[in-house]
C-alpha cells in the first residue's frame, strides 16, 4: 500500500523518530564515546565482565558530550582474541532484572560460573528498590542472566546496610565487602550518610552472610582498593590499600577522614582471621589517593606483583586525578613507579588482569569531568607488566608473566634478606613459608602453582576525603576485621593537623529538601558524597526521583546549575572543582 497518506504518515514518524529519538548507546562507537565512569570490572572464566556505571557520548552527530546516562547493560570483553582498544567490542546482554546501578561490588564464583553483585548506588536515584544480592549466570559466551540470590540466614541479611565505595575481594569462595559508604542513594528511604564500619563476607557455597565488624564504632574504610593475593600465607592474604577513615559516629567529611597510606600496608589473611601490617620501600605512591584501581599478577618466580593506577587527591580543592601507576612486589615489599599512561590520570576507573600478563584499566573520569572524551579509545588502557609498557592493544597469546627486569635485579641484589619484618609471623607468611613451597629452591626462585584467578578485580571504593595520614595507633588486631584501625588515631589524639588546606564542603549546609524536589545529582560520583546528598540537616535525601526532564539532574550538576534552589550547590561545585574544572 503507497497511497500518499501512508507515505507521509510514514515520513512524519521518521521526522518525528529523527527529531526526538536521540540515539544514545551503553556502547557507543568509538568516536561518540566520551566517557565511562563507576564501574565494576571482574574477569570470569574467558570473559571480562563490565558492570553499572554511567556513559557520557556524542549524539545527533554533534561533537558536544551529552550528560551522563545510566547504563543499561552487563557488558563483556572476550580474552581469548586480541584486540586493539579502538577495535575492541564490548558485549551487551540486557540488565533487566538485574539492578541498575553504579559502583558496584562483584565477586565472582569460578565454581559456578557466576558473578555476585552487592551494594553499589542507584544512579539519579532511579528505580530504588530493597537491595538484594544479584547473581549473573554467565553463559559462558560473553553474555548471562541475571537473577536474585536468596540468603540462607535472611535476618542477618535484612540487617546488612548496603553501601558503596566498598573494597572488595574474592577469595576462593567468598567475598569480602570491606568498608563503604551508605547514603540515600545506596539505601531506600535512608536518611544519613554514613560510612560502615567493619567487614562483610558472603560464602558462595552455604549463602550465608556475616557481618564481622568488631566491637568499635570507628573502624571504616572508604575508597580502598582491595586485592587477593593467593600467593602467601597458609590461604593467601588480603591486601586493603589506600582511601580514607572516616569516622562512623557523623557524617563522613574530610576533616574526619584521615587517608591510608602506601607505606605501612594493612592486609588480613582470610583463612586465621588475623590482620597484619608490614612497612614497604621503594618509591611509595603519594596519598591520599581514593578511587584508584588495583589488579594483581602471580609471577613466574613465585612471586606477586600488585599494580595500581589513578585515583583522586580528594585532600586538594577540586580532587586532582592522579595519573601515576606502581607495582608492589611482593614478597619484598617494594614499590616501583611505572611510566604515566598516555591518556592522562582517572579516577572512578577499574582494573583487570586480563590474559597472561596485561592489565586492562576500563573506563574514568579526568580533571575535567565527564563531558571530556577520554584520550583512551573506548575508556581502555592496557598496561604490559612485564615490559613496563603502556600499550593499544591487549594480546591473548603473550607469554606468562614474568616480572620486569628492575623486580628481578631487586631480589638478584639481594634486598629481600634486607627487609625489616614487622614480625617473625609476617616473615614467616611471605618468606619461609614461600621456602617450603615445593619446588622452590631459594627465596626467589620457586615454580609456581598458578592458582585459578580468583577475581581480584577491584574498583575504586568509598568515599570521601583525604585527610591526611592519621597517626598510628597500636592496635592488636582482633579478628579479621580490626585492620581496620589501622594507622589510625582518634581525632582528639593528634587533632587531624594536616588537614587544614582541605575545603570541607560537607560542613556546608544544603537548601532543604522540598517533598517532590530533586537533589542535584552528582556529575561525579565521589562529589555525591561531598555535598550532593545532603541535605540542610546533614541527612542524605532518602530516595531521590529523577526529574522529569531526561537527564536535568546530571546537565545541572555539571557546569552550571540554574535554578535558585540548586544555587548553593552550585556554589559547591564551583568549591570543589575550582578551576580545575576548566583547566
Ligand atoms: C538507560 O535507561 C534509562 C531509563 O530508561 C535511560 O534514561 C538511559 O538513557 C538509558 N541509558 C542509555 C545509555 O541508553
Ligand atoms: C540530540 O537530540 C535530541 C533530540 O532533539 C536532544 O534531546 C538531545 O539533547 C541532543 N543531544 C545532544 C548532545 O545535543
Ligand atoms: C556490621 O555491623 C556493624 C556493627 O553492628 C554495623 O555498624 C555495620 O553497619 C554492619 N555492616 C553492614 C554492612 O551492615
Ligand atoms: C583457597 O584455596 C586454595 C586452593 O584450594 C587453598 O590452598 C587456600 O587455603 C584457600 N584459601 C582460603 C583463605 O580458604
Ligand atoms: C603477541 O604476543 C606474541 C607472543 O609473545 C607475539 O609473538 C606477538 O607478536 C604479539 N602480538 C603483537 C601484536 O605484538
Ligand atoms: C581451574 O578451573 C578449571 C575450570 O573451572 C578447573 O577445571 C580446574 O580444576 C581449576 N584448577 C584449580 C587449581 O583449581
Ligand atoms: C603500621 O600500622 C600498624 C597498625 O596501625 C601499627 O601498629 C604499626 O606501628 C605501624 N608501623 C609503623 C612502622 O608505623
């Protein structure tokens, strides 16, 4: 049928289609993408699998960015084949039902070729419902469902505070949920910001959860990088790395979270529930240092080597992005500095260990937000770890990993024999117990038995800001847990003197909420937790509503922010990102 009705009825609805249906994408093409920010990213059996977070891209063939959109998808990257960053293709399988959300925690079940995804928070406050624990069945070619997952003790369950920023790790078949950051946008109807105290940990195999958190209020971690390091220790152990301490008792703010530095390392082994500590060297990554990425690499040697890149001072005025990268080797302890990435620092990125010996860092935001376009292709970096080298493409058929030239000639000299112990235990952990291995003639040299990867993606964690290395305080550790206190002293004890440069914008008070109203939505995720969710009475805004204009939340909180009510904010993204917004 061509009568000229239909036809012009037919050239109506493609006018109208070309006019109002911007064509947006949770992956773009190369040249539209912009950015992509918050997050996760695990590797399960041949896959890397990307999670939540949120994507800024071109649309209607403009070269303007449009605000950031949630991201509807599961995507994954196939490691069997190599690829380019500009030629890589991301898989999309569809969310529905699975939770829609930003910084996530995943953890992955190898047994059951399964991902669990807990906490994280509901971008723009959209479609808030009880969190539950998620599970993506993987189908083995880049693409899942995803399902519920019902707890097998649901009264501890339904006790749990789900947050965001969290540290997290899997080991063997468990997941740690270290820390985090509750807020109106990571709980329905909740009404504080909150940084949560203690240690959660899911069995795989039984479904129970455990909440074990020790006795203290104080003992938080937001923002932190965690990684599995199967290598050392009777079961391996758990290194918890950077962020901040805020206090638990108030709302989190930077004066009240002194960060974790790189030096004295805090790491638990899972399996004796006991937490250590132990003093690196080498050339320490500068801290505070928040929303970095971690992946880990048992080398050829025996050894482990703990790569880590980005993050954001959140002690400076417009939190400046970090664009430095190092590697912690391990058992010696000792920090080496790696070349700069080209693309330029990011945070609210995460990093994989992907194929023999690459990491593969997905997504981020620079110091210029989320309308930049990312300098990476697609948001994708690819680090080779044994030549030291940033690199475009990820290769599927490198060899092993063999630790770079500079960590060899460190154990060759000999520093090993030269590290102070922090106890003989420690030593005992990651020296003469690596002796004992099996085919391990000397300290450095040993075969290793590659144990399946166990997951250890982690993305940036928690919230809020760097203070500044608080001081130390003895602790006994008690339990996996009081690691926690690590490196911590009470505010009343050295009074947090470092922190008087640090703009503490949470202290600034919020228009108050009117029923109805929307908060203005972070453009960045670590702002929602400097002042966007809160409100005049220092209460996170319980389940915020996405206004009705598409995106207006995110456009608002970017550059200019228009309306009276949302002036104060703006006046606090002016605080915070400074110039540095437009540098
Ligand atoms: C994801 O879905 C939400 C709600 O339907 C929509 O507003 C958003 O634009 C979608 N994201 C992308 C990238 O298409
Ligand atoms: C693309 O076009 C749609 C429909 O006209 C509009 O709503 C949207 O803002 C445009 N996007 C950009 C980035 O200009
Ligand atoms: C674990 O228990 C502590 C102490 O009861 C509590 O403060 C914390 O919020 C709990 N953690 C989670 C994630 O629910
Ligand atoms: C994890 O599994 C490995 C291999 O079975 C085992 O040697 C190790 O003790 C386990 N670690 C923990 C913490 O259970
Ligand atoms: C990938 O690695 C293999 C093995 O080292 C090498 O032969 C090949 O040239 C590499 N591919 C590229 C593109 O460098
Ligand atoms: C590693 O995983 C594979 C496939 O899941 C399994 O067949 C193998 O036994 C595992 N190896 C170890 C050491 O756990
Ligand atoms: C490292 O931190 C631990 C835990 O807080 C502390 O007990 C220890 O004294 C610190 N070590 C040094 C050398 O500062």
């Amino acid at each position: 049928m061509r009568s000229p009705q239909a036809v012009s009825l037919l050239a109506a609805v493609l006018n109208l289609t070309h006019h109002v249906a911007a064509e947006i994408f949770d992956v773009p093409s190369v040249d539209n993408f912009v950015r992509r920010f918050s997050c996760t990213s695990i590797v399960l059996g041949n896959y890397v699998y990307i999670d939540g977070g949120e994507i800024t891209q071109y649309e209607n063939g403009s070269n303007t960015a449009s605000a950031s959109n949630i991201v509807n998808s599961t995507l994954s990257l196939d490691l069997t084949t190599s690829w380019t960053t500009t030629e890589a293709v991301l898989k999309s399988s569809p969310k529905a039902p699975g939770p829609v959300k930003g910084n996530v925690v995943l953890w992955a079940d190898h047994a059951r070729n399964t991902l669990y995804s807990w906490g994280g928070k509901w971008q723009f406050g959209a479609n808030m419902k009880k969190t539950e624990l998620w599970k993506f069945l993987a189908d083995g070619s880049g693409g899942g469902k995803w399902s519920t997952e019902q707890p097998s003790n649901p009264s501890r369950f339904n006790e749990l505070v789900p947050a965001e920023f969290i540290a997290f790790a899997t080991v063997n078949n468990t997941g740690y949920a270290i820390g985090g950051q509750a807020s109106g946008w990571t709980q329905l109807y909740r009404g504080s910001n909150q940084a949560i105290p203690g240690m959660l940990s899911y069995n795989f195999d039984t479904r129970e959860w455990t909440n074990s958190t020790d006795l203290s209020p104080f003992h938080t971690i937001a923002q932190a990088s965690a990684q599995y390091v199967p290598t050392f220790g009777p079961g391996g152990v758990v290194m918890v790395m950077g962020g901040s301490m805020p206090d638990v008792d108030r709302a989190p703010s930077i004066a009240n979270s002194p960060a974790q530095d790189f030096q004295n390392l805090t790491f638990f082994d899972p399996a004796a529930s006991k937490t250590y500590w132990q003093v690196a060297t080498g050339e320490i990554p500068p801290s505070p240092r928040s929303e970095f990425c971690s992946a880990g690499w048992q080398n050829t040697d025996g050894g482990y080597e703990i790569f880590i890149f980005g993050g954001d001072n959140k002690a400076v005025s417009g939190y400046p992005k970090y664009r430095d990268a190092y590697v912690l080797s391990l058992p010696g302890f000792v920090w080496t500095k790696l070349p700069e990435p080209p693309a330029g620092g990011r945070a609210y990125h995460s990093c994989v260990s992907a194929g023999k010996r690459q990491v593969l860092s997905i997504g981020g935001l620079g110091d210029s937000g989320s309308k930049e376009k990312d300098k990476a292709p697609q948001g994708l970096l690819v680090f080779d770890m044994t030549a030291m080298k940033w690199v475009d493409f990820y290769n599927a058929s490198l060899d092993a990993y063999e630790a770079p030239g500079v960590i060899k000639d460190w154990y060759a000299k000999g520093s090993l024999d030269k590290v102070q112990w922090s106890s003989e235990t420690v030593k005992k952990m990651f020296v003469e117990q690596k002796q004992d291995l099996p085919g391990n003639g000397d300290g450095d040299d040993g075969t290793s038995t590659e144990p399946n990867k166990s997951g250890t993606t982690s993305t940036p964690v928690a919230a809020i800001a760097g203070g500044v290395v608080g001081g130390v305080v003895a602790l006994a550790a008690i339990g996996m847990v009081a690691w926690f206190l690590v490196r911590r002293r009470r505010r009343g004890a050295n009074g947090i003197a470092n922190n008087t440069d640090a703009k503490d914008p949470m202290h600034q008070v919020l228009p108050p909420m009117l029923p109805g109203t929307v908060t203005q939505y972070p453009a960045e995720v670590g702002d929602s937790l400097q002042y966007s969710e809160l409100s005049g009475d220092g209460r996170a805004r319980p389940n915020p509503e996405k206004p009705s204009g598409a995106n207006g939340l995110a456009e608002l909180s970017h550059n200019g922010v228009q309306s009276a009510q949302h002036l104060k904010a703006q006046s606090f993204t002016a605080e915070l990102h400074g110039d540095d917004v437009r540098r």
